[in-house]
C-alpha cells in the first residue's frame, strides 16, 4: 500500500483530487498525437441517449435530464457527483419512479451534457442550472438527493431556495476542503494514477481501480457501470470540467451556506469510505446547525452507496419521505 499526498488545489480533472490539471489541459493534444481512444460529446450521446432522455438548452448550454414518473407524483430531485453521470440514479429511479417524479440531469461537462464555455464559467453559478431547469419543468416542490459534491449542490440550492426544497438527502457529501492527504492506495491504483498522469488519459483499468478502491465492497460495482464509467471519462476533455460542480472551496462561503439550511437532513452515509469516513458525517451535521438531522450509517458501503446498494438507498428514501418527514409546512423563498 502507498500513501498518496495531498494535490495541489489546481487540480480540475477530479474534485478527489487523484489527476492534475497540467494532465488535463495537454490530454486533447495527447489524443492527437498519440490517437488515444476519445469519444465526442456527439458520440456518448449516440452510444447513451435514450427513450427517457431529454435536453433543455440553459445558458447556451446544452443540458441532458430525465423526467421520469407520475407527473402529480412527490419529486425527487437527484444530482449525482464530480466523476459520475445522472446514471448513477438508474437501479434507484428503477425502484421509486412508480410512486414519486424523480428528475436527474448531468451537470455540464459530464454525462451528455455540454461542457461550460469561457462564458457560462464566468457568468453561471452552479445552482443556476437546476433553478432553471425546475422552473421550465414546473416543480414548486422537491426532495434533493445527492451524493459526494452533488449533495454539496442540494446544500446550496437550499440556502438559495428554501421555497423549494422540502428536504435534503445527502450522502457521502463533503462539508470541509477535501483532503486526500491520508488515502492508502494499492500500488495498481497508484500507478493506474501514475500512467494517467503521463498520458493525460484514464483508462479501463484506472477506473475498475477507482470504483474498486472507493466501494466497500467491489463485487457490488458491475460490469456495466465499470464500462460506462470508461466511456464517459474518455469523453474529449474539457476546458471548464468542475466550473458549474458545486464545491467547498476554501470553505468560507460554504459554512456560511450551509448556516441558511434549515431544512430536515437526512444523511444516508457509507461509513467505509476511505475518502469521507463516519467523521465527516458528523462534520456536516455540525457545520448544517439549524437543520434537522437524521443520519444512517452503513459500515459495509464506500463512497458511492447509490452505485453499490442501490435497493437499500431507493428505501431509505421512501422511508424518509413518507415516514421520517411527512406534511412539512410551506416555507417561502429567501431574500
């Protein structure tokens, strides 16, 4: 096993942290030069898109999203992480969509949505495209899902708009700068990281380490989803990656967000995630004080309990909406 170091915070291919900027901004020209097997946004949508797949152009931004659901049904609104997809959601949407709305969408530059422009990462804050999209779909009210920096994006969109977010279900979400200065990696994981360092490239093998690495069980990570990981992640890179992801930061601004929640919480927690153990857990339970917090924690799940036990995590979530929370009175929106 070998200790990684902390990264310096340039880092854009990955909110973990695990490959540097430099790489990212030469892996187009690499791909040339070196005929790397990128695909084109135009080609992940031919491969992925399907009957349940949907676009809505906000910010000049070419947006993917599904709606899936009885339309007078409860909305959950579910926003997947920085190195994941709106595919994250399909075991869980699977379960629930006979019984809520569940509306999920890639955040630009992952997924089959576009990447941000000079000028979208500029002008945009991440909330913006979730608020507009929610608005063109006529929800009024929601329950946020999210995990790793998607739910760090529920926390915001709750400070913004209270009138909207009943309730937020967070799992495996940062609250503090993230740290990777204690992870403990195999040397194949490490090297994997190594030769995408190089390349500027991450291939089949760096992912089947990666998911493998943050699962507490990597039996529970499939086939499928270790090849749909490759292929979006082989997408051409992106100049603005993690410009509209949701992040802490410095962790100023974000402890003053997280302060305006008041929402009831509920955090779904892999407790044997190397990279958010059971103490950031409690961490964002102290930093979301004038929420109401409920917490599960599951010692036998990573970083990823909607990848890994996606049966346990569509219960959970029935159980808290229709049990843990039910009739919450309405709130209106924030000045």
């Amino acid at each position: 096993m070998i200790r990684i170091p902390l990264l310096a915070a340039t880092v854009a291919i990955s909110v973990l942290g695990l490959v540097p900027a430099a790489a990212h901004a030469q892996s187009a020209a690499a791909a040339t030069k070196a005929a790397l097997p990128y695909l084109t946004i135009e080609d992940l949508r031919r491969k992925y898109a399907d009957a349940q797949s949907r676009y809505a152009v906000i910010g000049g931004l070419k947006i993917h999203y599904k709606d899936e659901g009885p339309r007078n049904a409860p909305v959950l609104f579910m926003v997947h992480g920085s190195e994941s997809s709106l595919r994250t959601w399909d075991r869980i949407a699977l379960a629930l969509k006979g019984r809520y709305r569940i509306i999920r969408y890639d955040i630009p530059g992952y997924g089959l949505s576009d990447g941000a422009t000079d000028t979208a990462a500029k002008t945009m804050q991440p909330t913006d495209i979730p608020v507009e999209l929610l608005t063109r779909l006529g929800v009024k009210k929601l329950t946020f899902v999210g995990v790793s920096s998607g739910g760090t994006m529920g926390m915001y969109l709750a400070a913004r708009r209270p009138d909207l977010v009943e309730r937020l279900i967070l799992s495996n979400t940062p609250s503090d700068p993230v740290d990777t200065s204690h992870l403990v990696m195999p040397k194949s994981f490490t090297d994997a990281t190594e030769r995408a360092k190089q390349t500027g490239f991450r291939d089949q093998t760096f992912w089947n380490e990666f998911l493998s690495y943050f699962a507490g069980d990597a039996t529970r990570i499939s086939a499928q989803t270790r090849k749909e990981y490759y292929d979006f992640y082989r997408r051409i890179p992106e100049k603005n990656l993690i410009a509209l992801v949701a992040r802490i930061g410095d962790g100023k601004q974000a402890t003053v967000e997280m302060a305006k929640v008041r929402k009831p919480t509920f955090l779904i927690w892999g407790a044997a995630d190397h990279l958010l153990p059971e103490s950031a857990a409690n961490a964002i339970a102290r930093y979301l004080k004038n929420a109401q917090i409920s917490r599960v924690m599951m010692p036998d799940v990573g970083h990823y309990p909607p990848l890994e036990v996606p049966e346990r995590f569509a219960q959970l979530i029935a159980a808290y909406v229709e049990a843990g929370t039910p009739n919450l009175p309405a709130e209106t929106t924030a000045p």
